[in-house]
C-alpha cells in the first residue's frame, strides 16, 4: 500500500501545467466505466468529449477569471493526485442552469484514503464562500459516499445511456 503523501489543495488556475495529465485521467476514467462496444460507449465516443484534446479545451475554460466553471487540484510538489471540478450546467432549454459538482477523481493508489473527501470539501467551501444555495451531482453507485456526508438523494436520471444517482447539497440559510 502506498502512503499518503501530504498533498495541497490548490486552484487548477496556479498549476495550469497539469490540464493535459487530468484531461487524459478523466477520458479514460469514464469511458472505461462503459463495456466496449455498448451504446454507452459508443454515445459518450461520439460525445462532445470524444478525444483527450476535447476534454482538455474544456478544461481549458476553467483557468478562465470567471468564478465558475473552476477545478481544483489535490497534488503533491506539484504532481496532481486527485481533482474535482464546480461548473454551471443546463440539462435543456426549459431548465435553467445550475450549479453540479464533477470531475472527482483521484489517482487509484491513492484512494481511499481521505483525498476524495478533501477535494468534494474543499470545492464545497468555495461553493459557500460563492453565496451558492446548492449544489448537484450524480454518481454511478457511489451515492452512500456522498450520503455519509449531508447530500441528500434528489432521483434517478440517465447519463450517457447509464443510470445514475443525482444528489443535492443544501446549505444553510
């Protein structure tokens, strides 16, 4: 098992150097989650975040000023270990846009190990210092993670083909 390095939590916007290493983490990450050749797959390879570069350019936009979209980086010297993303997203013309949690992600050694939770707390923390009144996020089977840590189970929805768990954080008044 490999010890946990001490890591810092930092905006994407300071270690800009890391897009292309994180871009290429969360292709392969949620392709990989579909079974080659299912419509899943075939949907998200024909998506909007079909290559590598595609989900770079992106990302890209989060070391843009603006306050959203933003991704933060849980690294060590400088080698990223983990990130978590906070963007604005509208699922059609007739709902507005919200705020969504994404991108959690972090490195398979070093899982399990408390880095996940840093990451969700920390882009949390910047959603409140924001004045956000909540957030969203979906999940494929992680749902008690979140669960254990005040998000609350909004319903059912599709994501690429997939079922998912969306999830609601509330904060207070």
């Amino acid at each position: 098992m490999i010890a946990v390095p001490h890591y810092d939590i930092v905006d994407m916007r300071s270690l800009p150097k890391c897009v292309a290493e994180v871009a290429r983490w969360h292709h392969n990450e949620w392709l990989n989650g579909h079974p080659p050749g299912s419509r899943a797959a075939m949907g998200a390879a024909e998506g909007s975040l079909s290559s590598v570069s595609d989900r770079e350019h992106n990302l890209r936009a989060h070391l843009s000023a603006a306050t959203i979209p933003t991704s933060f980086v849980a690294h060590c010297n400088q080698q990223p270990l983990g990130t978590v993303s906070l963007v604005n997203y509208r699922f059609s013309k007739e709902h507005c846009a919200r705020q969504w949690i994404t991108n959690l992600f972090v490195m398979e050694q070093f899982r399990g190990r408390g880095i996940a939770l840093s990451l969700l707390q920390h882009c949390m923390h910047y959603a409140r210092e924001l004045g956000l009144k909540e957030l969203n996020l979906y999940t494929r089977g992680l749902e008690g993670f979140y669960l254990k840590h005040g998000w609350q189970y909004s319903h059912r929805g599709m994501v690429q083909g997939q079922p998912v768990e969306v999830l609601k954080f509330f904060f207070d008044a």
